[in-house]
C-alpha cells in the first residue's frame, strides 16, 4: 500500500472521565470513530472530539453501539430489529447534529464493541444495523471486520464498506477477533503492534494467535485510543508507516 487509513476509536470521555487521550490520537490519526453517548461520551465531550477532528481535516465516522454505558458496550445484548435499526439511526443523527456545528459531516459508520462482534455472524442485528444507516440516507460507508455477514448485507444494500484491520488486537485463526475475556485480546508493544501493521501495508497478511499467516485486504487499521499506552503505540505506527514511504490517509 502507497497509503493506509489510521482510524481510533475517540469522543469516549464521558462526565469529564476521559479513557482516551483524544487530543494527542486526533493529531495522528486520519479517521476518527466518535462515539454517540450510547455506549460512552457525553454531549459536551463527544462536540469537543468532533471540533478538534474537523479543525485537523480528519475523517469523522459515527461510532455506534449497544445502549450499555455500565458495560462500555462490550456486553452482547438482544435487540428487537426494529429498535436496534431505530438506535442507530438515533445515534447517527445526534452525531451529524455535532459534525454541521463544527463544519463537518459524517463519513462512515462504524459499530462498537460487543455489536461490532455480534454482527460477524448474526444475521438480524446485521440486517438491522444497515437499516439504520440506510435509514439516515445520504452515501454513508460502513467499516466493518471482512468476512461477515454484515458485510455482505452492507454490499447487498449499495453501500461502500470499509474493511478493516486492528493493529492492537489479536485474531483467532479464523479472521475474528480474540476476546476481550482471553488476557491475549489487547497487544500492548508499541514495537510489535507497528510491526504488525507494517506487515499489513506491505505484504497484506496478519499473524493469528496460533502464528496462522491470515490475509486480510484492509482498507482501514484501528488502534484502540483506550488502550494503555495508546499514544505512544500509535506514534509507534506512524513513524513505521513514514519511514517506509507509506502515507496516512483517509479511504474516503
């Protein structure tokens, strides 16, 4: 790859509790997945993460979840279609009203957590995750992990989606990720995660937790911005990334 889209998780402060340092990952990434207060972020923060996102030109996506704050919205939880598409389709919506204060709109859409993971495999909450997007209108792409069924659900509807690699993830030898439950789910070396993503960019394969060699064509590699040391992994990233000649870009 000539170029490759950074993206973090941000807009997580919620009751001035930041679990990110979002002021340092907004200078270094080129997309931010800003969270919607469903599943953390408040109003005032969530506007702050967007303002300084929009005054850096990076790419703004709507980080939509479970309405789970106590669990961080890593918790799967069952949902009537209908009120999930409804859900999303609210969350996107509070975030555009944020996104056109600050001079800027929503790009993508990109799930969280436990949801995220869900709709891999299961085929309602997939179907009614795009609903929601749909519902919002306009030419929103999805990120999503390769290879599950809302993928295939998204590409059915038209829409563009974004695949999506995460460099401080471990994955099972079946292209999903490990859980957060497994003390292996999170990379915490700054050396090896910018490895890793290097791998990706250049060769197009990542290694699983079983040394499995795993194509995965990624348009988008995430660092998580509440992981430890997030910061430091993630200018880890860049500098890799630059020294080979490999530029950080928006896919969008």
């Amino acid at each position: 790859m000539a170029t490759i889209d950074l993206n973090a998780d941000l807009g997580e402060t919620t009751a001035g509790n930041p679990v990110a340092d979002d002021a340092s990952m907004i200078k270094l990434v080129s997309s931010a997945n800003i969270a919607c207060g469903f599943h953390a972020g408040d109003p005032h923060d969530i506007a702050r993460t967007v303002e300084s996102a929009a005054e850096r030109g990076v790419t703004v996506g709507a980080h939509v979840g479970y309405r789970d704050a106590a669990g961080f919205g890593r918790r799967f939880m069952e949902y009537a279609p209908n009120e999930l598409a409804d859900e999303v389709l609210y969350q996107i919506g509070a975030l555009e009203a944020l996104a056109r204060k600050h001079g800027t709109t929503i790009r993508y859409v990109k799930p969280h957590g436990a949801l995220y993971n869900a709709i891999v495999h299961h085929e309602e909450q997939a179907q009614a995750v795009i609903d929601g997007i749909r519902a919002f209108g306009g030419d929103l792409a999805v990120m999503l992990l390769p290879g599950g069924v809302a993928v295939h659900h998204a590409e059915k509807a038209g829409m563009m989606v974004i695949a999506e690699a995460f460099a401080d993830r471990n994955y099972n030898p079946d292209g999903t990720l490990v859980s957060r439950r497994d003390p292996a789910a999170v990379i915490t070396d700054p050396d090896l995660v910018a490895g890793r993503v290097l791998q990706l960019a250049e060769q197009g394969t990542i290694t699983a937790v079983d040394g499995t060699e795993l194509k995965v064509d990624a348009m988008s590699v995430c660092v998580h911005g509440d992981s430890p040391g997030s910061v430091a992994m993630t200018q880890s990233i860049v500098d890799r990334l630059r020294d080979r000649g490999i530029e950080i870009r928006s896919s969008l």
